[in-house]
C-alpha cells in the first residue's frame, strides 16, 4: 500500500476526495473610464468624414445584483461584446479587448462577492508601458477590514493573482492536462472561459477549448463528482508515463539498431586488420636486426658530439701550449743576444773615447779592471748581470743541458742552481705541449672510429630503406588491428536489453500498472457517482432547450465525456450535427442547468456566473428570442445566479429587464 501511495504522489495524483460544494460569484458593480478616440463617426454614432477623429471621455458605472442583466446596441461596433470583455477581463486577468479599445481604457474598478466575500479588483491602464494593467485585488470579509489579496503590474501578474485568489475562494481543483507528452495544468482561465456562451463559438458543449478532453473534465468537475480531480489527474499522469515509456523504447530500439550496425562495422574492420597484419607479417626483413641498428646508431651519434667536443677542447690546450713554448723560446733569444753583445763589447780596450778623441788614461784602465768603473765614460759597470743574462740565454737555447756552460764576466762562477727555474719553466711548457698533442691525436683517433661506424651503420640502413617502411608500416598495422578488436569488443551486443535508461523504463512499467488500474478505479467511481446527476442534468437540458425554442426536441443525453446525443422530429444525431440555432439553446440549457443542479443538491463546482455574447445572431427569430430571454430571465431568478446578455435585441431587453438593470445603446448610440 505504502509503494502504491508512494507511486501516485510521485506522479501527483491525490488518493483522497471530498463531496465537493459550489462557492457563488457575483458582481456588483463595474466601473472603468477613459477617452474613446472615433474615427469617422461622431459622439453619437452618427457617420462623418472617414479622416475625422473625436475624442470622448467616458465614464461607465453599473451596479449590479444577480438575476438576468442586458447589455445590447441596435447597431454593431458599439461596446457590447466589450463590455463583457471588461467583466472578464476583471474577473481573469487576461484582457481579450481589441488593441484600440484598450488604449482608451485608463481605469478599471470591479466590485464582485464569492458566497458572503467581498472583493474589489482595482487597477489603472498604464499606456506607457504598453498598455499594463496595474493596481491591486482587495478582499474584505464581513465586520473585518480590507485585506490586499495581491498586486500587480502587468498581465502576467494580474493573471496570476486573479488565478491564485478566484481557485481558492471558489475551492475549485487544478484540472491535470497533458500536451505532446507533458503534464500541464488548466486553471482559472480554463473555468472562466467555460463562464462565457458566444454566439460564433458553439462547437464544445462546456468551454471554449478541446484540448486534452478538457470539457469532459470540466463537465465532471462541475456535476460534482468527488473523484472528478483525482481521476484527471490519473488520466494524465497514465498518458504522460506511458508518452515518457515510448519516448525511452523508441530511443532503446534505435539505439540496439545503431549497435548492431556498429559492431558489424567493427567487425568488418577487425577482419581487415588481422588480414593486414598476416600480410605483412610474412616478410623476410629480419625486425630486430634493425632496430638494433637504428638503436646504435643513435648511440654513435650521441658519443660522436661527446667526442668532438673533447676534442675541440684538446685542441685548444695544444695551441695555448705551442703558443706559450714558442713566445718563451723568443724571449730567451733576445736575452742571449743581449748578453753576447755585452761580452763582446767588454773585451774591447778603447783608448780613446769614440765621440770626442779624448785619450783614455792609465788610471781609468785600472778602475775598470777594479770593476768600478766603464774607463771611457766612468759608468758603474754590471758584468754579473750581463753574465747571468748571457748564461739564463744560453740554457734557453739549450734546454738539454742541465748545468749551464761557461760564461765570461764577473757571474761565470754564479751558483748553478739559480738557473733551475728558468731551465724548469720551459721543461713545463714542453710537455705540456706533448700531453695535449698526445690527448688531441687520441681523441681524433677515436672520432674517426665512431664517424667509420656510423658511415658503415647508415650505409646498411640505407640499403634497407624498404625494410625501416615494412617494420613503420608492420608496427602501424598491429596497432590498428589492436584497436579494431578493443571496437568490437565494446561493440559486442550484451544480453538483455540495450539501450539508455533501461531500470527507468522498468520502474516507468511498474508505475504505469499502478496507474492503470487508479485510472480505472477513479474512472469507475466517477461513473457510478455521476451516473444518476447526469440522467437528472439530461432531464434539465431537455426542459430548458425547449424552453429557449427548441421545440421539436424530444429528449438530451448528456454522457461522462461531455458528449451529447440529441434527439428530435423521431431522429437522433450528436451535438455538433444540429443547426447552429439549436447548438446555441442546448449549450446556454447545459450552463443553466449546471448551475441549477448545484444550487438544488448543493454539490457542485460551478460558480454560478454566465455570459451570453449575440446569442441573437444564430438563427434566432425576434419572437423566439423574446421566449428565450423570458425563459433564461425566469431560470436565473430561479436559482438566484447572474447572467449577462449582450444582444442587439435592445427593445426586446429594455421591455422585459427595464432600464436599470440594462446597458443600451439605441439607434446609432455607443453603449458608452
């Protein structure tokens, strides 16, 4: 019980109902004004130049009570039908006036009472805002203030606060819809619409719309069937889950077509393939040879730019070691040509001096021989430099010789060992040089090898360029044939069903059983319930059909699906194969006796509110027109409801309602 319950208030079916009881509507008053703005005609209606344009302000006050009222005009286009467009507009929040008539509108009050309720719709017409309708419902109950029901300010808003208030107060249920699949919902717009009877829309018995069975539910809702909601709600829900099976059905199927498709494509390509690979497979190239090659090869490559970057580095060592060795070797050469000259000139014995003649004495001479003294210009003389220099050059120039030779002068007899370093020092130099000769003819050594390897490597693997392609073009087929059995494999069709959604579509089944049979069982209590309220609603259309001058009827019966079969002159056709004329008095007899049926037994959810628009333009004779009002005057005083007649009958109006309760325009005069 508890997954049942749970099932419907997932799909917003109610599974409780109550005897329903109808809540009463009625105006009291109508109030709007503005400036008409007539083209061609005057004030009057009296016919001008086409081009002439008057202004009018207008103001239209009417109170009102229930029983019958008129609203007429002897001539066409002169504010009948849109004063009870006014009514409706008041009353639903939807505004059906034509787009001239509303620009004149500036202010609209409506006065109305649900049961002992009093309500007020007041709102102003802002032009500038494409004509928006703005203003506030007012609720004020007996012995209390007002209380503001809710604002507005456009139509959307309006509707919407209209709606919300008139369901409630009214106690009427939403009436569940379905379109193409989806739920939707008819509210206060849908009820209001089945309020208003119009002359050139006859072709539904209840309302004014076909959609989704809607008069059927309105006739079941109205007769007051307490499982009237519940069982529209059940219908809907049935047609909405089982649209949402099909959709998911529709979608598997194709789906498991796609899959079959697809894996008989996977197939062939999975054939393809492995033919491929078998193919190329059969080749003689021996695979790992070269890839073993290539492998070194790039090994090679790697170790030849190690290889000639050592080198380059050796290479630089050995110039800056020749350079070194060569610029000391140049030095040392000019220290001994030095130093021989110095000897040279030392050995020589001037006796004169070589400038001026002056003769050189004895005394000088043995000054020089002291070491003193140069004994020509007296100068100090330095004999052990000019001998170390001498000696330091010819071990320069000798480096073989370890102990250095024989020297004239005062430093022949130096120590030897100050002459170690300098001999040292070009002893380092030279084999600095010799180390990187040696490094730099090895390196190259080894370069030429590993370029001899790779000549040699790249020479076979040019020879088997066709082998490297066969190897590129094997690998690619493997790889291709791995992804071919990966597709078909994903492919594959799985047991069970296939497709997207498929517990939904299992817990969807489930909910439609239990949807089914609430249907049914709704179905058939509403049956039974309205079974005798129906054969009693026939009864009442009979007598009132026959009352507004359908004469020749013999009897009406008026089934569960808002269907009528009428029977007259000993033939019986259905509702919309009678003269328009005669489709006119049935359906105002169906809303009458709707109403009079919930005022008699007290159920019902009908608000007790009509509007007849021109029921005088099908076929309706001016004496049976007088029968008809007369006959609809004397029902509605009957059941205390209101009813509003727009007609061009005015005579016949004013004779029988009188001027108060009517609003006429006579001859070429506007109703306002």
């Amino acid at each position: 019980m508890d997954d049942v319950e749970a099932v419907l208030a997932k799909h917003r079916v109610t599974a409780s109902a109550a005897i329903p009881s109808p809540a009463y509507l009625c105006f009291t008053r109508l109030r709007f004004s503005g400036t008409k703005v007539l083209t061609g005609v005057t004030a009057d209606g009296i016919k001008v130049e086409r081009d002439a344009v008057t202004r009018v302000p207008f103001n239209f006050d009417w109170t009102l009570s229930t029983g019958l009222h008129g609203i007429g005009s002897d001539e066409n286009l002169r504010g009948k039908s849109s004063t009870i467009k006014v009514f409706m507009w008041a009353l639903r929040g939807r505004c059906d006036l034509k787009n001239e008539v509303r620009q004149w509108i500036d202010h609209v009050e409506a006065e109305l009472v649900i049961d002992t309720v009093a309500y007020q719709v007041m709102f102003d017409v802002d032009h500038a805002r494409n004509h928006a309708p703005t203003g506030t419902l007012t609720r004020v109950k007996p012995g209390d203030a007002a209380l503001t029901v809710g604002v507005f300010e456009d139509d959307d808003q309006f509707e919407e606060v209209m709606g919300s208030a008139m369901m409630a107060a009214l106690r009427l249920p939403p009436i569940a819809g379905q379109q193409e699949g989806r739920r939707t919902q008819h509210t206060w717009p849908t009820y209001a619409g089945a309020l208003l009877v119009r002359g050139d829309n006859l072709q539904f018995l209840l309302g004014d719309v076909q959609w989704a069975g809607l008069p059927s539910r309105l006739l079941s809702l109205f007769v007051g069937s307490e499982w009237a909601a519940a069982r529209a709600e059940a219908k809907t829900a049935l047609t909405v889950a089982e649209a949402e099976l099909a959709r998911l059905e529709s979608a598997a199927s194709q789906h498991a077509s796609a899959m079959s498709v697809a894996h008989a494509e996977a197939l062939r390509a999975l054939e393809a393939a492995r033919t491929r690979v078998e193919l190329l497979s059969a080749t003689t190239v021996d695979i790992s040879a070269v890839t073993r090659a290539v492998s070194r090869l790039s090994e090679l490559n790697t170790q030849m730019a190690n290889t000639s970057r050592l080198l380059r580095a050796a290479q630089a060592t050995l110039t800056l070691a020749s350079s070194q060795y060569t610029e000391e070797m140049k030095r040392r050469l000019r220290d001994q040509e030095d130093a021989q000259a110095i000897r040279f000139f030392q050995k020589l014995r001037p006796t004169v001096c070589p400038r001026c003649a002056t003769p050189v004495t004895a005394e000088r001479f043995a000054e020089e021989s002291a070491g003193h003294s140069c004994s020509v210009c007296t100068t100090d003389l330095a004999s052990d430099a000019h001998t170390s220099h001498l000696v330091e050059g010819d071990s320069a120039l000798h480096p073989e010789q370890t102990e250095p030779g024989p020297v004239a002068g005062r430093g022949e007899l130096d120590d030897a060992a100050e002459l170690d370093e300098p001999v040292n020092s070009v002893e380092a130099l030279i084999t600095a040089r010799n180390n990187a000769q040696a490094e730099t003819r090895r390196l190259q050594g080894q370069l030429t090898a590993v370029e001899t390897e790779i000549a040699s490597l790249s020479a076979e693997l040019d020879a088997n360029q066709a082998a490297q392609a066969a190897v590129a073009e094997r690998r690619d087929a493997e790889l291709a044939l791995a992804r071919a059995q990966g597709a078909a494999d994903a492919l594959k069709p799985q047991a069970g069903p296939v497709g997207p959604d498929t517990a939904m579509m299992d817990a969807i089944r489930q909910d439609i059983e239990v949807l089914k049979a609430a249907e049914k069982l709704t179905a058939d209590w509403v049956t039974r319930a309205q079974s005798t309220w129906l054969a009693e609603l026939s009864e009442d259309v009979t007598t009132l059909a026959r009352e507004f001058g359908f004469s020749n009827l013999t009897r009406v019966e008026v089934n569960g699906g808002a269907r009528m079969r009428v029977t007259q002159g000993g033939g019986t056709n259905n509702y919309g194969a009678c003269e328009r004329g005669e489709q006119l008095r049935l359906k105002l007899a169906t809303a009458v006796a709707l109403i009079r049926q919930g005022r008699s037994r007290g159920v019902g959810r009908h608000p007790g509110l009509l509007f007849v628009d021109s029921p005088g333009a099908e076929e309706v004779a001016e004496d049976d027109f007088d029968s008809m009002i007369e006959a609809l005057h004397r029902a509605a005083e009957a059941a205390d409801i209101q009813v509003f007649v727009g007609t061009r009958h005015t005579a016949e109006l004013a004779n029988l309602l009188g001027e108060d309760r009517c609003r006429l325009g006579h001859g070429t005069h506007f109703v306002w």
